[in-house]
C-alpha cells in the first residue's frame, strides 16, 4: 500500500475484509486512466477485485456529490475518502 491518507467515516467489515478494500482502493486510485473516466475506473476496478475475492453481489459508487440510502448484507459496509472531497461507498447487496 502506498503512503495515501484513508479518512474511513464508518466501517462494517471484519478487519481482513477492511484492509483488502483498502488495499484496492489505492491500487485503483493509482491507476492510469486516459479516457476521462476516472470516478467510474476506480468504482469498476473495486467492485470486480471484492467479487473476486469475496464474491458477486458487490456495488461501488466514487465520487465527490452523492447521498445514498441501501440495504446491505452485514459485515459488508464501507465509506471512505481517501483523495480530499472524494468518497467512496462500497456494500454488498
């Protein structure tokens, strides 16, 4: 992992769970992304290394003007910045 700041608002994952997605999510934010889409590169690069490793049913949403109101499976629930007034909210339906 690199030396990027995490600001983690709420966290409702067992710790190995945690640290993975902190992992990749900042291997995707250290991604090249040429064509513009930056929010949606990172949110597709997550959601396909949690349903890898964790299964399908996976959902990630990037960016910096958002509200939310879901349902999750327990234990699957993070919210996070990592990049000032950038957020990323990952759960499992």
């Amino acid at each position: 992992m690199s030396n990027r700041s995490f600001s983690v608002l709420v966290d409702d994952m067992p710790e190995e769970m945690s640290r993975f997605t902190l992992n990749v999510t900042d291997e995707a934010f250290n991604l090249s992304v040429v064509n513009g889409k930056v929010f949606s590169t990172v949110a597709s690069h997550i959601q396909k290394a949690l349903s890898n490793s964790f299964g399908s049913g996976w959902n990630v949403i990037v960016g910096n003007a958002f509200g939310s109101n879901i349902k999750h499976q327990i234990k699957t629930y993070m919210f996070l910045s990592t990049v000032p007034g950038i957020y990323v909210l990952v759960w499992k339906a």
